[in-house]
C-alpha cells in the first residue's frame, strides 16, 4: 500500500473536530457554537512535542487554549487514523528533511486555515 499523503488527512480531521460542537470551556464557561467559531477564539499552543507521535499525535494539533487560558483538547480522530497520520508524518520528515515539529505545526496550521476560510 502507498504511503499517504498528509493532505489527506486534513478534510477528515476537519469533519471529526466538527462532531464535537457545540462545547464549554470548563473554566469561564464560554461556549463555542461550532469549530470554526472555535478556531478563531481560541489560540493554538506554541510548543509542540515530538513525543506527541507517540501516543498522542492529535494532542498535538488540536490542544488550544480559550482566551481565558484555559487549556481545551479535541478529539481529532480515532487510534487507527492516529498511527496512519504518524507514519505519514515521519515519513514526510525523512524525504523532506524538515523536523517533525514543523511538519505538525504546517498541518495544524492548515486545519485553522481551512476551518476559517469556510465561514
Ligand atoms: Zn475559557
């Protein structure tokens, strides 16, 4: 089987964040109405860890914080994708030179973008 490309894993993590509205923040009980409404009120953390590819992967593109700095975590996809998503992304790593870092970060930035830029 192909290896597969990271892009596509961009719509279907798109469509799981999607299921999980409306939610609270825990902290100052803001409410977001859906993920777009989410993604622009809300800020993406800074540092990233490669450890996240581990077990964690999603941890490290959907963790945000509310603007109260209250710290949120989606649920992006499920295991099976998550470790999919993993070998992607180590493999872009390896061709592309580029630490995994930056690649998570491309990837989340990504999903910010689209999400918004569907208003
Ligand atoms: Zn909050």
């Amino acid at each position: 089987m192909q290896p597969e490309s990271i892009e596509t894993f961009i719509d279907p993590i798109i469509a799981v964040c999607r299921e999980q509205f409306p939610r609270k923040c825990g902290n100052c009980g803001r409410e977001f109405s859906d993920f777009q409404d989410f993604a622009a009120n809300t800020r993406p953390f800074g540092a990233l860890l490669p450890t996240y590819l581990r077990d964690d992967l999603f941890g490290a593109i959907s963790y945000v914080n509310c603007l109260c700095g209250n710290t949120i975590t989606l649920e992006c996809v499920d295991a099976a994708v998550n470790g999919r998503l993993a070998e992607a992304i180590l493999r872009e790593a390896v061709i592309c030179g580029r630490p995994v870092r930056a690649i998570l970060m491309d990837l989340r930035a990504e999903v910010r973008r689209r999400v918004l830029g569907a208003a």
